[in-house]
C-alpha cells in the first residue's frame, strides 16, 4: 500500500524552466469547419420548414378578412402601401407599435394583393429564415452541424413558431431580428478570438497591458443593425439592446483574460466599451428613427406636426429639432395608451396571461375559431375549426429543468454557450415582470422560442457525447435523441388540426385540450 507523507514538492529554483500543466491559450477552434456539409443540412432542413410555414397560408380568413389581431396590422400594412409608406390614419386600427412589422406586411401584400397570402407572405419569410438562423448559431454554439440540424427542426414543429409565422402580426419580426442580433454577436465573438489568438501568435500580446485594439467589428455592427430593426418593430426589442450589449462586454472580458492580457477588465473599458456602445447603443437609435423615414417626410402622419399644434414651440427642449419633438410627443402618447391597459383600470381579456405561465405555455393564445352548420369537412354532424397559439407541449413543458440545467452549467461550468442562449432568453422574458398590471398574452413569448429552443439543443448535444466517447456511448446516445425528437414530431402531428384550423370534431377538439386553462 502507497505511504502518504506530508512531503511537500520542492519549488523550482530561479530560472528553472516551468512546463505549464494546460496549454496557456484556447485552442484554435474558431467556427465549424464543415462548411459544405454545414450549408447543405441548413438549406434542407430550412426548405422544410418554408414547405410547412407557406402550404395553405391564406387559409382561414373570417369571410376573407383577417383574423384576430391581424385586423389591425393588414389594413395598417395596405395604408403603408397605399398611403406614401406611412399608415397615417388611426381609423384603419391602432398605430401603436413602430412601422417596420407593418412595412414588411406590406410588401406581402404590393406581391400578392390584399388577402391572405398578402398579409401573411412577410411572416412565413421570417419564420422559415429564424430557422436558418437558429440552425447556424446553433452549429456554431455546438461546433455540430448535427445539433445544428436537430435545433432547426425543433423548431420547425414549435407550434408558437409555426402559428406565428402564418399570421399577418409583428412578433415573429421581433423574434427574427433579435435571433439574427445574437447570431451576429456569437460571429464576433469567434471573430475577436482568431484575431487575438493571432497576435498571440505574433508575440504582440504583452506591447500593452491592456491587450489590442480589435479593430473594425463589423459582426457587431450588423447586430446594432438587427438591434435597431427590432425596435423599430416593436419597443421590447430595447431590452434585448441592454442584454446583449452586457453580454458582447462579457464576450470581450472574456477573450482578454483567455489570451493572457493582464489587464482585462481595463483593457475592455478602454479598448471595447465605447465601440460597443456605438455598435449596440447609437447605431440602432438610428436605425430606429430611419425606420420612421416616411413619418417624417409625411405631411399627414398621427401627429407629425404636433410641435405648434399640440405642443408649443419654445421652451427647455427647443433646441430639438421639430421633427425630433414631434415624435416623442408622439411616442409619448403611445405609450400612454399601453401604460393604460392595465389590469386595475378593468381592462381584462379572457385570453390574458401572466409571464410566470409563458415558459411552459399554461395559457395559450385562441386565435380563430368557428363551430356550427356552416363549419364542414370533419366528417360529423357539426365540426370545429380552431387556431391556438400553443408551444409544442414536449418542448415547452420541459422548460423549467432545461432552464436550470443550461443556468448550472453557466454558473458552474462557466459554459459560454449556456450563458449565450440564457441572456436572450431572459431580455425575452425577465422584463415584463416589471409591468404585471398591464395587459399581458401568450404570443409575447413567440420570442422565447427561439432561444428556449437553442438551449434544448444544447442539451441534447450533450446527451448524444462527443466523438472521444465510446462507440456504444455515442449509439445510446444518439437512440436516445431520436426517440425524443420524433416524441416532439408527434406532439406537433396530434396538434395540427388545432394549429391550422382543420375541420375536427367537436369531440376532438375537447381531446386536443389537454389543460384546464387551456379552455
């Protein structure tokens, strides 16, 4: 049996050479390598996913006019078509979100006129290109062309995603946008890291104890683009700028610390900080208020010449720009308008749902409905036709242990891809808690989706191991992946009907409700 002594290990006298137990900087792994391979999986499974988004988009209509919310965002998108790119009329609905959801709806409709297809063709593009890109961050997180694939046809079969990109609303606009922003930023993140692990390389790493300069970031700069777009679509996309301008500084610490600079907090607040802010801070503001481009060229825009009408044109704020004023009186009263559906002033709808029931979808969305004798096609005497906003339940009720699996490896493990797909999901979701009074619905939670989706996919990465493992290891773990990914097709098979508003019967319907509030 081996004695243990209190023996110490003698250290090593001055200028011995010390061999470092692990190597000092990452490795080179900057990005999958599988291009082809990578390009081709991507265009196939987001082929799929145009087949199930754009089969029957014009279908239903109520008597050929929109449905549920659509009523307001149709008539606004034909007004930007019609009306010089502005919907300048509050009496076509409500003009309270930014325009760009509405401009995209409208070029669906310069295509294909005012119907279904119209209003609906900007959705089904933004839904089959979230696929694409959940595909490649997701290969790019997982360095797995394989996990990759697995991530974009979860999502295909979300019923969230699905239903939201076959309606004529803004919220698939706003999930895309902020997808592409944090796609945009994991690029940089890659990007930064082959760049310094080439000064390294160079021996340039210690001229400064701050670290390099990274130069033109132009990943970065696309995500201020997305960023800006998503405003422009709805408000909420601002969170997403806090988050993920928290999460580019936290990338940039990171990457310094990694590649031996010794000053990597400073460094990062005098290298990387300002960048960022202009990056993800200025540039979206102005993308946001490019967005607003026909507001201000119009003569007949809501309250585009507020100042001197409205409001008076002199005081502490004169300085400002009319145009500028305008808008923020503008804004202002839009957000009044939200500010005022609030619980307590008795505004209730009988769909409303809380954050706390979005992360497993507890209180789904009904969008459509319609039963009776005019209602055929299911074979019976009287036939039900339904479209809820549900999230395919073998995702979504699993979100609670994924949510904490992907958050202990983030805290424990310091696992960048967690951390990555948790800081989107929380500017999804963490901010509405601040406003529980107000008026709340499921599809507020269509841009959860996606990153609820990348997290799973992560997980089910490390359920099917890497190649160092056994080959029965990998088998197992690849049976065992099958076995849930075709649960989760099956899930979204038995909720089509109430997905697409198939003609079912009544008493099929009652079995599709599987929760009391779903009712």
């Amino acid at each position: 049996m081996t004695q243990l002594t209190d023996e110490r290990p003698t250290p090593p006298s001055a200028g011995a050479r010390v061999v470092s137990p692990g190597p000092l900087v990452p490795a080179a792994d900057f990005g999958p390598t599988d291009r082809r391979r990578g390009w081709v999986v991507t265009l196939l499974v987001t082929a799929i996913a145009a087949i199930t988004r754009f089969t029957m988009l014009n279908y239903p209509t109520d008597a050929g006019t929109p449905v549920f919310d659509e009523k307001h965002y149709a008539p606004q998108g034909w007004q930007v078509l019609t009306g010089n790119g502005i919907e300048d009329n509050p009496g076509y609905g409500l003009v309270v979100h930014p325009p760009v959801g509405k401009q995209l709806i409208a070029i669906g409709e310069a295509l294909f006129g005012y119907n279904g297809w119209g209003w609906r063709f900007a959705s089904a593009v933004a839904g089959t290109l979230l696929v694409l890109l959940v595909v490649r961050i997701v290969r790019r997180l997982s360095r797995s062309t394989l996990v990759g694939a697995i991530a974009g046809i979860l999502l295909i079969v979300d019923g969230v995603t699905f239903v939201s990109s076959r309606l004529g609303m803004l919220d698939i606009f706003l999930a895309l946008f902020t997808v592409a922003a944090l796609g945009c930023l994991v690029v940089d993140r890659d990007q930064v890291r082959q760049r310094m692990a080439r000064v390294h390389a160079e021996g340039r790493i210690d001229l400064s104890s701050l670290g390099p300069r990274m130069g033109v970031r132009w990943w970065r700069f696309g995500a201020g683009i997305m960023l800006g777009l998503a405003c422009g679509t709805k408000w909420s996309g601002m969170y997403f700028i806090a988050f993920f301008g928290l999460l580019s500084v936290a990338f940039d610490i990171a990457a310094r610390r990694a590649y031996g600079v010794r000053k990597p907090w400073l460094g990062t607040a005098v290298r990387d900080i300002g960048p960022a802010l202009y990056a993800l801070v200025v540039i979206p503001l102005g993308v946001y208020l490019a967005t607003y481009w026909a507001w201000f060229s119009s003569e007949t825009g809501v309250d585009r010449h507020a100042v001197g009408n409205q409001i008076g044109t002199g005081g502490t704020f004169s300085f400002v720009p009319e145009a500028l004023r305008a808008l923020w009186y503008y804004s202002g009263k839009v957000l009044e308008f939200h500010s005022g559906l609030t619980n307590s002033a008795g505004n209730r709808h009988p769909w409303e749902s809380k954050p706390w029931t979005w992360p497993m979808g507890l209180r789904p969305m009904l969008y459509y409905f319609a039963e009776g004798e005019h209602v055929s096609g299911c074979g019976g005497q009287t036939c039900v036709k339904a479209i809820m906003l549900i999230g395919t339940p073998a995702m979504w009720w699993l979100a609670l242990p994924v949510l904490g699996w992907a958050l202990w490896r983030t805290v424990v493990s310091r696992d960048w891809r967690y951390a990555t797909v948790l800081t989107g999901y929380a500017a999804a979701f963490l901010p509405w808690f601040a406003t529980l009074d107000r008026q709340m619905y499921y599809f507020y939670a269509v841009a959860l989706a996606p990153f609820l989706v990348m997290a799973l996919a992560l997980v089910l990465g490390e359920i099917l191991g890497t190649a160092r493992d056994s080959a029965e290891r990998r088998g197992t773990g690849l049976l065992a992946v099958c076995l849930y990914v075709g649960l989760v097709v099956a899930n979204f098979v038995w909720l089509w009907p109430i997905l697409t508003a198939m003609p079912i019967t009544p008493e099929l319907w009652q079995q599709q409700l599987w929760l009391p509030s779903w009712r």
